[in-house]
C-alpha cells in the first residue's frame, strides 16, 4: 500500500521509512508544506498525519485531498516511531 506521511520530525524520517518498509508499505514523507504536495498524495492510498508537528496549511490541504480522494486517514498528535507503528497497524 502507497502510505503518505504529513508531519514529523526531520530526524526521525529514516526510522518512519524503515518502519513502513517492515509493514510492507511504500511511504511518502512530507515534513513540511511543499509546492506540489496535494498531486503527490493522490497518488497515494493512505495518510498518516501527525497532528503536532504540521503546519494548518499542510493539514487542510491533506485532509481536504485525502477526503476527496477517499483515502483512509489515520491521525496522531504524537509524531514518535512508535506511534506511527501503530497508525500503520492501523490502516
């Protein structure tokens, strides 16, 4: 599955591939607001979104682009590796 990850922490982006990798989903990272963010994610089937550690900005555009194009959306106001392991088991 195509996983999309808005937010997180800048150190921590190897450990969220690594863990995306173990559960067999292919990820893309968003940190930040980025031009061209909102054509990236519909090509993906899921959003882990983490809460805490997003601009407004880079939130409702992917919450606005995931409900519109019907993806599953998990959210966590924790940005841990741990939490995204279970946003993952989550999907």
């Amino acid at each position: 599955m195509k996983v999309s990850l808005v937010g997180g922490l800048d150190r921590l982006e190897p450990h969220y591939r690594n863990e995306a990798k173990k559960a067999g989903h292919e990820l893309r990272v968003f940190l930040q607001y980025e031009s061209g963010m909102e054509s990236k994610l519909r090509s993906t089937e899921a959003l882990v979104l983490f809460t805490s550690m997003v601009s407004h900005s880079a939130r409702n555009l992917a919450l606005q682009t995931a409900k519109s194009g019907g993806m599953t959306i998990v959210q966590s106001h924790s940005s841990g590796v741990a939490a995204f392991r279970e946003c993952l088991a989550g999907l």
